[in-house]
C-alpha cells in the first residue's frame, strides 16, 4: 500500500508532462490583395483568400516598407465569412485614427 501512491504520483506526472504534437494551421493562398486609397479620408485593405481547411481566422497586418527610425506592423481584424474561400476587406477611417 505504501508503494501505490509513488507509483500513482510517477504515473500521472509522466502523463501530464508527455509532450504532445501540435500542427501550425494550413496558410491560406492570396489570390488578390489591394489597398484603396480615397485620400485623405480613407483607406481599404481588401484580399480573396482560399485555403484546403476552413478559414476561420483572418488578420490584416499592414506597415511601411520605407527607411525608417522605428518598423511599425499594424494589425486589423476585418469582418469576413468564413469558408475556403473568402473575400475580406477593411477600411481604415483616418479621420477617427488621429491621422488627420
């Protein structure tokens, strides 16, 4: 009897502390991305999206490409239908963001 509780001990640390295999989520394909530019008011991000699974999840990440003193990334969630394939789009409204 005094044997079963360290071996029960041993027994489920090893269960809970066994690695388990995680899979990253499957990329989806851009077949379109745009930004619209209707200055200085607003700016749409747009893109079609198709993937194998179902794509539940989208992130706009948009930033500048210029020489800059800092890099700065952006993040948007943009409302969207999911399914394999999708469109999604997003308008920033610079006149609400401080920008102008």
């Amino acid at each position: 009897m005094r044997f079963r509780y360290p071996l029960l001990i041993i027994f489920m640390m090893g269960f809970l502390l066994a690695p388990t295999r995680v899979t990253a989520a499957p990329q989806a394909d851009v077949s379109a991305d745009s930004a619209t530019l209707e200055f200085p008011n607003t700016v749409t991000f747009s893109a079609t999206l198709e993937a194998d699974a179902p794509i539940v999840d989208v992130t706009l990440e948009y930033g500048n490409d210029q020489l800059t003193c800092g890099e700065v990334t952006a993040k948007a969630f943009p409302d969207f239908t999911p399914g394999t394939s999708t469109d999604v789009s997003w308008t920033w409204d610079m006149r609400q963001s401080g920008s102008l």
